[in-house]
C-alpha cells in the first residue's frame, strides 16, 4: 500500500506540474481580453504593463492590443497613446504612429517622451524641421534631457550643421556623463567633419595631392594604432616645412 | 467575470516537488529593494496596476524571474500591504520552484486578510508537497470552515487523506464535494434519455465536476489493493487475469495518469491564465 501511496504522490505532483508547463506555453497566443484584467482595481496602466513586455519581447501587433484595452477603458488616458504610437512606429505604420503621438500630446502636452519619440519618427520619414521643432519643445520642458540632446545633435548632423551638433551632442555629455549614447553621436560628429575637411583638401590640392596616409579610411586607423600604441608617427606626417 | 477570473487566479495551485521543512522565514524582506521607476510620480493604484500587469505578462511568458521582479516593485515598494501582490508573488515563486518563499508570501497574505480562502488553499498545497501534511490539513480545514462550499478545499483534502493512506476517508470527502454543488443534478439531466440532443449544454464551475475523477482514482486504488490483497495470499497460485488487471492499474498509476494523458485531470483549475 504504501508503494501505492507513492505512486499516486507522484502523479498527482506530476499533474501539477503538467498543467502549469501546458498553461503557460498555451496560453502565449491568446488574444488579449480588455474586460479581464487580473486585479479587480486595475487602472488603465495594467494594460501599459503587458504592452511594455510585449514590446521587448517583439509581439508589437499584441501590444498594440493592450495599449488599446488602456485606450478603450480611459480614452482620456494620453500615456496609452504615447505608447501605442511607439508601436506603430515600430510597426512602421506611421500615419498611425503620427495619429496617435497628436492625440497624447493634445491630451497631456507636456509628456516629453512623446516629443522625443515623434521627433526620431520624423526623423525617419525626413521631416527634419519638424524634428528638430518636436526635439526642442522637449529641452524647453527638460532642458537637460539627454535623449533629446543626443537627437537633435543627430538631426543637425544630418543636415550637415556640424558646429550645431557637436555643441549638442557635448550638452548631452555634460548632462549626463554616464550615457554612451552622445559619445557615439560625438564620434560619428567628428567623423563627418573629418570627412568634410579631407575632400577640402582633395579640392583644393592639385591632382597629385594625396592625405599622408592615403586616404580617410587609412588616417583614421593610423590615428587609431598611434592612440593604442604610443607610435604617434601618422602625426609626423602631417607637418609641413615652412617656406623659405 | 473579472471577479471570477479573480478567484481563479488566486486558488492556482502550484508546480510542485519534495523539499525541505518550510522555515517561514522572511527570505523576501531580506531583498534589495529594486527600481521601479514606472510612473513614480503617480498614484499608488496605477503604480500597482502597472507593474502588475507587467508581472503577468512576463509570467504568462515564462519569465518568472522578470515576472518576481515586477511583483517585487508592487510589495516592496509601492504597497507592502496590497495582499494580491503576495498571492500573485507567492504564485511565481512556487513556479520557480522557490516553496518555502511562496509560503511565506500567502502567510503574509493570510496575516493582512485572514479570511482569504485563496490564501490558505494554496499554502496547503505547498504544504504537501513539502511533507508538512498537518499543516496542509489545517489550511484545508481553515478553507471549508471559511466556505462550506468551497469545492477545492474537499479535493485537496481528499487527495491529502489518500497520502495518508485513507482513501476511504478521501471517498466520503469527495462526496461531500459532490453533495455541496448541484453537479451531481447537472450529470442526472446529461444522462437523461429524454434529454433532447440539441438541448444546450449546461454551465458550471468544471472545479465542480472534478471530485467525480478523484473518486474514480481513489476507486482505481481501492481495487489495485484488492488485487494485491488476493495476490499476496494466492501467491504463485493466482488467476493470471487478476495479476493482469492489477499491472494494469497499476501501469496506470505509473504511467497514464502522468504527464502525456494525465493532465486533462487537474490543469484548467490550476491554471489562472487558462480561464
């Protein structure tokens, strides 16, 4: 009897288990129910909750889902739009994505993200003077937000303002010197103007003027060895004698 | 609905194994508390309703790590009286296998609302499968005496009292259960001959309709203890049919009734996101 004991011990715990391995792997694909949040008190942001998971896990088009169940329990609710916008964007559906950002922004002007976020959006689709309007209205609300800082300073390099850009993408390292971000937009900055000032000289040399190390690419990573190395000999290269 | 779907999440039973002796101790107080910087600067239910949200759909993921987190932020940091928090969190930890943690989450839960059914049916079910069966016996008596009509309090109990090696005690514990819902008149009228075949099939509770297949499992075991009763006196002498109708039962036992064909028994009522 009591081998019998442990036997059914042992389904029944296997059962258990069973039924929470299938429960979860099921129920991955069911649509989301708008009217059956599992807490009795739940706010719209329930919803916001899933929808941030979905979105890092890739299922944008659920996502867009929950934002809606937010939407559809307070269509007054703008961080729900904010964030289905987001979705969009990432949908690519960008009337959609646009749609959305206006209506956060017109319930709630001051959500700053929403700026950002559209900014990078028209950003994407060109727009740069509507970018580079939407990245402004959200330093005027947080005048050392990083992201912004970062953003604009790319829209301006875009558009080949350099001075502009650098200048924004050091605020943003001076807000916040722990963010890698504007470093990168920094060095790409001073990639460009590099880039800018070699074809200045290739138009202004004659044709036999050539770089030291004969080409951007090749100065660059000269210049790269020479800082890991201590061999400043790329440098050397650059010196001229003076006329005489 | 939303009320029902309340109830089942809180009475999901748990994935569970043998373990050591629950200490109750204060292992989740003891956590660094962890950054929950979603809406800060908001009101306390749409903090909780955030982050709750949040848990769920990385535990509806299988990320139960992440999902522990997020119901961290609730019962940490935003409200360390907001007793869902602790069943929800109690649930994830029993998933990840952590029992002696998920006890003292629905503790904590019983300590803030003591008459939370929920709280106690889950506890026992941990309780049993770390071995402690006084203390699953008592959480389960705690769930009828709270609701007479509690049906799960009577299944667990029953399958408790056949760990005991009762099953005639699981039996009639079963037939309380049954004796407590109107299931048994729901199976009269599907039996009925007269029963028109496109008459609609009734709604209920299936939790309801379960004490019917502990029963036949507690009979399965009344019989294969027969068997064995007539085997151990006949010895090499007895009938092949009945040594055959004993392996059988008893292959059940081992086999059938685990994971491949098993799990019709238990897992809608012990699954919150299957409703």
């Amino acid at each position: 009897m009591r081998s019998l004991m442990r036997c059914i011990t042992l389904f029944v715990l296997l059962l258990w288990s069973a039924s929470l391995t299938l429960g979860v792997g099921l129920q991955a694909q069911e649509p989301l129910d708008c009217e059956d949040p599992f807490i009795p008190d739940a706010t719209p942001a329930y919803y916001l909750g899933q929808g941030a998971v979905l979105i890092e896990q890739g299922q944008v088009a659920r996502a867009v889902e929950a934002y809606s169940c937010a939407i559809e329990g307070d269509p007054t609710y703008a961080p729900a739009y904010a964030r289905r916008a987001y979705a969009y964007a990432i949908m690519l559906d960008d009337r959609a994505a646009l749609a959305d950002y206006e209506q956060a922004l017109t319930l709630d002007e001051t959500l700053v993200d929403v700026y950002i976020n559209r900014g990078a959006l028209y950003t994407t689709l060109g727009n740069y003077g509507l970018a580079i309007s939407d990245y402004s209205l959200a330093l005027a609300l947080e005048p050392d937000n990083v992201d912004a800082l970062n953003n604009r300073a790319v829209v301006h390099a875009i558009e080949g303002n350099y001075d502009l850009a650098l200048a924004d993408a050091q605020a943003a390292i001076a807000a916040d010197p722990d963010d890698v971000t504007a470093y990168a937009t920094q060095g790409a900055i001073y990639s460009a103007l590099s880039t800018q000032s070699y074809q200045t000289f290739i138009e202004r040399g004659d044709e036999y003027a050539r770089l030291p190390a004969g080409s951007p690419t090749g100065v660059m990573s000269a210049i790269d060895n020479s800082q890991r190395t201590g061999d400043m000999g790329i440098w050397l290269r650059f010196q001229v004698p003076a006329e005489q | 609905m939303i009320r029902r779907l309340f109830s089942s999440l809180l009475i999901a039973v748990l994935a569970m194994t043998l373990f050591t002796v629950p200490t109750l101790a204060q292992n989740t107080q003891e956590k660094e508390l962890p950054e929950c910087p979603i809406f800060e600067d908001q009101s306390t239910d749409v903090r909780i309703s955030y982050y709750v949200g949040e848990g769920l759909g990385y535990q509806r993921s299988g990320n139960l790590g992440q999902a522990t987190d997020s119901f961290d932020c609730v019962v940490l940091v935003i409200d360390p009286s907001y007793v869902t928090g602790y069943m929800l969190r109690g649930r994830v930890l029993a998933q990840q296998r952590l029992l002696e943690e998920a006890v003292d989450d629905y503790t904590r839960a019983i300590e803030l609302d003591s008459s939370l059914i929920e709280a106690y049916n889950n506890r026992g079910v941990l309780y049993m499968s770390l071995g402690e069966y006084d203390e699953a016996a008592a959480d389960f008596a705690r769930t009828i005496d709270l609701d007479p009509n509690f049906i799960e309090g009577y299944n667990n109990q029953a399958i408790l009292s056949a760990l005991n090696e009762d099953v005639d005690g699981a039996i009639t514990i079963l037939e309380t259960a049954l004796s407590r819902s109107n299931i048994a008149d729901i199976l009269a009228s599907l039996k009925n001959p007269d029963r028109p075949s496109d008459a609609e099939f009734p709604k209920f509770d299936s939790i309801n309709a379960r004490p019917y297949a502990l029963l036949g499992i507690m009979n399965s075991l009344k019989a294969l203890q027969n068997y064995e009763d007539y085997i151990t006196l006949t010895r090499s002498g007895a009938d092949s049919r009945i040594t055959s109708a004993a392996g059988m039962l008893e292959s059940q036992f081992t086999f059938e009734l685990r994971l491949d064909d098993g799990s019709w028994l238990l897992q809608a009522n012990y699954d919150p996101f299957k409703e």
